[in-house]
C-alpha cells in the first residue's frame, strides 16, 4: 500500500504533500525522530508537522499521479477547503 499524505505545519502555516509506503516512519522523519536530510523541505521549517489528511493507493504510479494534482492550483484549493 502506497499512501499519499498532506502534513501541516501549524507554527509556520506550511503544508507539505507527499507519498511513502511507510507512513508513520515518513512522519518520524518530518517529525526530526529519525535521521533525515538537513535540506528537506520538513527539516529548513522546522516545527510540528501533523498529519491533516491521507488515501490509499495499491500502486506508486497511481500515488504519484494524486501527489501531482494535490500539489496543483486545484489541488491546493482543495487542501485549503479541508482545513476550513
């Protein structure tokens, strides 16, 4: 199962979208609980990032093309609804 995933930053008022197998490790990482790379975009806005919003998906290829449109004009449009 592939997940892909939309983390908010309430300290910083940043979102981030992604996609893992792993997702309670991927959220370690942004977390700063596991090592993680020192110029991630998690890691430069430091702060809690809190799961906001998850789906499912049995392939990559099927999870990437989701991540692609959640990080679109349409699909920001739709995160910020969520949050509302």
């Amino acid at each position: 199962m592939i997940y892909v995933y939309v983390l908010r930053n309430q300290s910083r008022r940043k979102i981030y979208v992604g996609h893992t197998s792993d997702l309670d490790k991927r959220l370690a990482r942004h977390n700063g609980d596991l090592p993680s790379k020192a110029t991630s975009f998690t890691a430069k806005n430091d702060g809690f990032w809190r799961l906001i919003y998850k789906e499912e998906y049995g392939d990559r290829r099927s999870a990437r093309r989701r991540e692609k449109q959640l990080k679109s004009a349409q699909g920001r449009k739709f995160i910020h609804n969520l949050l509302s």
